[in-house]
C-alpha cells in the first residue's frame, strides 16, 4: 500500500529464499524478465536465449546481476513516468490478452502473460514490421513457459474491452518495433480480432 504512493528506498533481495521456491514460481517470474528484455533490452534478451534457469538457479552471481538489472529497467520506467500514462504502459507488453486468459483459464500470470506476449509479438510482425518473434518464442520455451493455447477469442475479446475504457473504436495495445523497442498503438477492435484469430 505505501509502494502506491511512494517508491520504495531500496529493494532487498533474498536468493536463498529464490532458492526455495518450486519450478513453475521461477518460470513466472521469468516470464517478466523476458518481458523487460523485450521492451528494454535487446542485449539482455540474447543472454537470455543463451542460458536457462537451470544456470540462473547455479550461479548467484549471474541471478544477482540479472535481478539488479531489471529492476533499473522497471525503476526507470516508472520513474521517468511516475504520474503519467506514457512510458509505464510498456509494461503492459503481453498483459492486456493475458489478463484475460489468465482470469478465464485460471492460469500463472507468467504462464498467461507468456502467451499473450507470443500474439502481441505476432500483431507487431503485422503492425510493425517486427522480425523476431521466432527469437521471443524460443526464449520463452528455454524457461518453460507456453507459447500457445486455446482460448474463446469472443470471450477473450470481451474481457479486454471491459478492462478499457476507450475500448469502442480501438485498443492501445503494447507492440514490438524492434526487439528491446516496444511502442504503443491503437489497433481497431475489428483489425484486433482478425489478428488473434488469425494466430489462433
Ligand atoms: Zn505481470
């Protein structure tokens, strides 16, 4: 609750409680890292895609830096935007039909996020002319997390435009234009639909 108002003055990390959790508690949290990379970070992305959490759980070293790395890029997003709407929206990459399936299918938010990150990436390959989905997929599969599933798109569809409110001509959806590049653009209702279904 005080985290709402305030930032926090530092952030303390426990990696021997890491250390306790069981494997899919990893993967869901992974799947934020991997998030950050795609919005922020292309570099990280390919350290990433080279290791797999096997490695992080090995070596404290590289789990520290990796830990401190994302939160700079999670502190300076949302402090370069601390009371507006702009920046901190990227953060939303892969949440807005992860949301949705995730509350329908009563899914792991890393779990539902991952598949929503995999359609958004697909929607930018159409929208944006991004080219690495085949890297963001594969990334996400080394960590155990799904890139596919089969969910209602209407139902799907309607969860998102409730979770909106300037949902009826189009919904401001988080893209990649490149990798570690994410933008945001409003994608007409119809135009989002066809694309879903499309990579369904
Ligand atoms: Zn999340």
């Amino acid at each position: 609750m005080v985290g709402l108002i305030r930032q926090p003055q530092f952030l303390l990390y426990d990696l021997d409680f890491l250390q306790s959790l069981p494997k899919h508690h990893w993967e869901n949290g992974f799947a934020e890292i991997i998030k950050h990379a795609a919005i922020k970070d292309a570099t990280m992305m390919k350290e990433l895609a080279a290791h797999d959490i096997t490695y992080y759980q090995k070596n404290k070293k590289a789990l520290a830096a990796l830990i401190e790395k994302n939160v700079q890029i999670k502190v300076k997003v949302v402090q370069k935007d601390e009371f507006e709407k702009g920046d901190r929206k990227l953060l939303n990459f892969g949440h807005t039909l992860g949301h949705a399936i995730e509350n329908e299918h009563a899914l792991l938010h890393g779990h539902a996020i991952s598949i929503g990150m995999v359609y958004a990436a697909k929607i930018s390959q159409v929208m944006q002319d991004f080219k690495d989905v085949g890297l963001l997929v594969e990334t996400l599969k080394k960590y155990g997390l799904p890139t596919a599933m089969h969910f209602d798109i209407d139902a799907a569809m309607e969860v998102m435009q409730k979770d909106k409110k300037n949902a009826k001509a189009g919904m401001q959806y988080v893209l990649l234009n490149k990798m570690g590049k994410a933008v945001y653009e409003t994608i007409p209702m119809k135009t989002l639909y066809n694309l879903i279904k499309l990579y369904s």
